[in-house]
C-alpha cells in the first residue's frame, strides 16, 4: 500500500470510528474512501466490515452498564443476529460483483435515508418509552423475525445496521431507550463479528487496508464518544450524508 493511501485508509477508520462513537453511520464515511484507493466495491464492503470491528466493539462496551438487565433478551435474540449475519455474508460472497454494484448505490441511499430521519426516530421512542406500557410477550415472533431480516442486511451491506436495528427493537421491547440502544450495540457488533469470520476466510478482504483501519478506528471510536456531547449532531449528520451520496456518484459514473 502506498503511503497517500495509508493516509486516506487511516483518516477513513479515524473518520468511520468517531462518527459511530457520535452518532452511528461510520460506513457511510469509511465505505466511500475505501473506494477511492482503487477497492472494488465488494472488496472494499468485505474490508471495511472487518475493519471496523473494533468500533462496534468499543460501542457495545460503552453500554455495558444498561446492559445488565438484558441478559434474557441477549440470550434470546444473539443466535438470530449471528445467523441472519453469516446469512448475509455468505449471500454477498454467492452474488456476482456486477449484480452488487448495481445493488449497493440503492442501499446506500437507503441507508442514508435512514441516518437522515434517525433524530425523528430518536424523538419518537423516547415519547413511546413514556406513554406506552406493552406487554413484553410481544417480544418473541416479531423480534425474531425483524432482527432476522437485520442481520442479514448487516452481513450483506453493513451502513446504517445500527439504525434499523434501533428501529426494529424500539418497536418490539418495552424498555428504557438505553437499554434499547444496548441492545442494538450488541447485536449490531454480533452481525458484523460473523459476518466479518466468514470474509477473512473468503480470500477477498484487503488486508493492508484492515491493518491501518482497525487500530484508527478504535482511536476514532473513543474520540467521537468524547466529542459527541459538544458536536452539533446536524453538522455531522449532514458530513456523513455528504459521504454516502459522493459513494452513489462514484459507483454510478465508473
């Protein structure tokens, strides 16, 4: 690797970990400068699927204190994001590079639709949080399925996993929206753990690039959570919006 794209590559991983650290959303920024160093698209998907683990890592320990009352739902639901996961993955290894190149500039722009409405969600479950009392048998069949379904977009194409999975489990639990957002730190870092197994021993994933992404990553991770109290949220939202569309322009023209 040369070293302007070590550069780009590192500033990627910082980029990518403080914006999950912040707000959730990194791969829409790590994603797009993957890209730029001459990745094909499926390739630069599978490497930055790895090399971010150390973000959702860092995540999902930053929620460790909402989490003990959880357990049961974790042992409950974790097998389903492990197998909608390696589900995912092994379906983007079995699809032809061509047909994922015209599939992943609509999910992009999906996912950044998601990002965009993601404070209207967050307002949302917090007045659901406050004026409803469902029943936690609601929990199982809808659960199952929907975090089902999740794992498998998060293994196929992981930008804006955390989104719908806040989506999914503020509709099926009954909790407090920390404890929700716990949740989803765990299952999201699940779904990319095994995903992640499946591409290292898929021979397609960029090793330099994972090796310069992950520890910057981790850095970013630390720093967006730090940042994220004083950082206006609409200016780093619109940033990385800004990143998934020069992606969708980049695919669409090359």
């Amino acid at each position: 690797m040369e070293l302007g794209d070590a550069l780009l590559v590192a500033g990627a991983g910082l980029g990518a970990g403080f914006v999950n650290g912040a707000a959730g959303g990194g791969s829409l920024v790590s994603y797009p400068l993957l890209l730029t160093t001459g990745l094909g698209a499926l390739t630069a998907n599978v490497t930055n699927t790895v090399g971010l683990l150390t973000g959702y890592a860092g995540g999902a320990l930053g929620f460790r204190d909402h989490l003990r009352s959880q357990r049961a739902r974790l042992r409950e639901l974790a097998p389903v994001a492990l197998v909608g996961g390696g589900a995912g993955a092994v379906l983007l290894l079995s699809t032809p590079e061509s047909t994922f190149d015209a599939i992943v500039p609509v999910l992009i722009l999906g996912a950044c639709a998601l990002f965009g409405v993601q404070p209207a969600l967050r307002r949302r479950l917090v007045a659901r949080r406050s004026s409803t009392h469902d029943s936690a048998a609601r929990l199982r069949v809808p659960a199952v399925l929907f975090v089902f379904a999740a794992g498998v977009y998060g293994g196929y194409f992981g930008a804006g996993i955390g989104v719908i999975l806040l989506a999914i489990l503020g509709v099926v639990l009954d909790d407090p929206l920390p404890s929700v957002n716990g949740v989803r730190g765990v299952l999201s870092l699940l779904v990319n753990v095994v995903a992640a197994l499946v591409f290292v021993f898929s021979g397609d994933v960029d090793w330099p690039s994972v090796a310069v992404l992950a520890p910057a990553a981790l850095v970013g991770g630390y720093a967006g959570a730090r940042a994220s109290l004083r950082l206006p949220d609409t200016v780093l939202r619109v940033v990385v919006i800004g990143f998934g569309l020069a992606a969708v322009v980049r695919l669409l023209t090359t």
